[in-house]
C-alpha cells in the first residue's frame, strides 16, 4: 500500500478514531487502527478509510479526503505511536507506505518505521447502509450532547445512568441524562427518512459513545443521521460512522423529579451567575462542599464556609423582591450547568423551599434540576 495524505486531515481522523481505543486491553491488536486504501485507476477514485473499535461494541469508521493512493491495501496503525508523531511532525504532507511487516511513514524530512500486525485479525466495523433514519442538524445534535452528557454517572450500576436518553419522534429528540443527584434535559427538532419508527424510541446510548459522535462533528457538518436497532445504534456524522451497543437497564422516569409548580422564580444573567458560583467554590471542600445561595432583596448573596479553609460571601444584583429563599447547592452542579450557555443568556430559576429541587431552564427547552444539600449544619 502506497498513499499520501495531508497531515491535518490525518491527525483529525486519528483523534476521531483515537478515541474509542482502548488504553487497557487482553486483545493487543485493538491499540490499533485499521487503514483501508483503494488505488485511483480508470473509473476509481482513490478513497482511504480509517477504523478503530474498544472490541466492546463501539465502533467508527473515518472516511479520509484528499487522499492519493497509488497501491491500494490494508494495514494496522499503532493508534498511540502514530498520534504521537502527527502532533510532532510539522509538514503538510504525510506518505503511508506498507512493506511486508513494517509500515514506513515520511513526513518533510523525518521517516519512521512503524512494525505491522496483520490486518486480516482486526474485527470489521459496520457501515451505514440505513434506509430508515432520522436526521438531526450538527449544531442541534452537538449542543444537546454538551446540555447532558455532564450528567451521567459512568460508575453507577443502577438503572441505565451510565448513558443518555434519546427520546426520539418524527419531528422532536429530547436527551436526558442523570446521575441521581441532578437531571439534565435538552430538546431540539428533527426530521425523518424512509420509515424509521412508528411511535418514539427511547434507547439509552452509553456516555463514552455519546462523546465520541460530539468529537467526530467536524465544523463543516450539517446533518447527523441516526438509525435505531433494538440492541444498538448507528450513526453517520460528518466523516464518521460510529455505531455502538446500547446501555442496558431501565432509565428512570426522570419527569416525575420536575416540581410542577414553584414557589418564586428568578432571573439571572448566566455570566453573572456563572462568575459568583465560580468565586462561591473557592472556599469549600469535600466535607463542607454546600454553598448558601440566598434569594431576597434584590441581591442574591452566595455564602460558603470550610473548616481550616476560611469563609467567603458573594452578593450580585437580580431582579426579585419577593420573601426571603435561601437554598444550598453544590457549586459544582450549579457550575457545570452554566458553562454549557451562552454567557449573556438568562437562566430562570425556579424554587420551593430548602428542601425541594431548584429547577434552572433557559428559553430554548433546556432544564436542569438539582437536589438540594442539608442546611442542617
């Protein structure tokens, strides 16, 4: 095999790829990726695919562009060796060459050899044929796996909190995503092709794999098309077709945490806010983790307290006069929501008392519940 590539379009789908590597495996072959190359010649374009798999039911297949491809072929590329050496070398222009067991890769003027596995051994990923799918735009896509992916609890082995729902209907799909202490969910439209449900669909995608279509959404994506099966799900975002294993287990009946009705509802700038819990943080710890955040006379005062750390009290203005509120959050949830928005939008909140869920939601159907900490101590 014989081809030449630009080093960023081959550095970009090494980070696409990368991702879903292994670091720990018994199966050594799968810290490699697989390179597939077809030769120009009358009637062919030349065309180069890349492919890496965790061996655990997630896949991708990378398709290069602007490739030459004198030799066609296949060959096994050591994901991390390889990705050490696109971020070290600096020319444009990267050559793939395999000869027998060595792939020898030459860029301007350095020249490595790289030993080759066989590639015959490596597992196929799947490409998407789909007829039936729904079609989702990049940004919408993109923006919903930021609102929830945050969320999840990649540790826990009840219900399906490792992943993110997809609430998924000819023309909305709604993600939610929970670790039991806060709940996010983001709703955005879509459209449909062919045929692909009667009804909504409600699979759980695992968090890992959900980052991984966020990664693979280069800028110049438009569409990300999604296909549904009753054991996985294949997507075709941009260059990428990722297909992966759905998360087992019952997600929770997350709409039954949303408070239906409240008690006093606020207004904050999100740069504002974001700023204040950021300053709230500093003076807290494991063990007295809790801010105060205090609603009442125009001001909201955030105010923390840490043994052998010291105390701290941050007051911004906000446009509520009604009785006095005070709640503890943790900084960090409140935080982690409020990096996701644009600064200089408003964020409503929404209260009952100290003991009840704050409910936070933005104007364009984005809402994030948290629980509240004691105010014992």
């Amino acid at each position: 095999m014989q081809l030449v590539c630009p080093r960023a379009v081959l550095s970009a789908a090494f980070t696409v790829v990368g991702a879903v590597v292994p670091s720990r495996t018994p199966r050594e072959i799968l810290k490699n990726v697989k390179l597939d190359a077809v030769a120009s010649g009358p009637g062919t374009t030349p065309s180069a695919i890349l492919t890496g798999t965790d061996g655990d039911g997630t896949s991708v297949r990378y398709q290069l562009t602007d490739v030459e491809c004198s030799i066609g072929g296949s060959a096994l590329l050591p994901t991390a060796r390889m990705a050490s050496i696109l971020r070290e070398v600096t020319d444009d222009t990267v050559s793939l060459e395999v000869n027998g067991d060595a792939v020898w890769l030459r860029c301007g003027g350095s020249e490595f050899r790289l030993s080759a596995e066989d590639p015959a051994d490596f597992p196929p990923a799947p490409e998407f044929l789909e007829e039936d799918y729904f079609v989702i735009a990049a940004d919408v896509f993109r923006r919903l796996i930021k609102r929830t992916i945050f969320a999840t609890d990649s540790e826990s082995t009840r219900y399906a909190l490792g992943g993110v729902l997809l609430e998924i209907s000819n023309d909305q799909v709604r993600m939610a995503a929970t670790d039991s202490r806060r709940l996010a969910v983001a709703a955005g439209a879509c459209s449909v092709e062919g045929q692909p449900v009667s009804g909504s669909q409600q699979p759980v995608v695992p968090s890992k794999a959900m980052s991984l279509i966020e990664k693979s959404l280069a800028d110049d994506a438009q569409n990300v098309c999604l296909a549904i099966h009753a054991n996985d799900i294949a997507v075709r975002a941009g260059r990428a077709t990722i297909s992966t294993q759905l998360v087992q287990g019952r997600f929770p009946d997350y709409r039954k945490v949303i408070p239906a009705r409240c008690e006093a509802e606020i207004d904050l700038v999100t740069s504002t806010f974001l700023s204040a819990v950021r300053q709230s943080q500093v003076v807290t710890n494991e063990e007295s983790r809790g801010v105060d955040f205090i609603f009442g006379d125009g001001t909201l005062r955030l105010s923390s307290k840490a043994a052998d750390i010291g105390q701290s009290k941050i007051e911004i203005p906000i446009g509520y006069s009604g009785a006095e509120l005070a709640i503890r959050f943790d900084p960090r949830y409140v935080g982690d929501f409020l990096r996701v928005l644009d600064g200089g939008s408003t964020v409503h909140l929404k209260l009952i008392n100290d003991e009840s869920p704050g409910v936070f939601t933005t104007d364009d159907d984005y809402t994030y519940v948290i629980m509240p900490l004691s105010r014992d101590n």
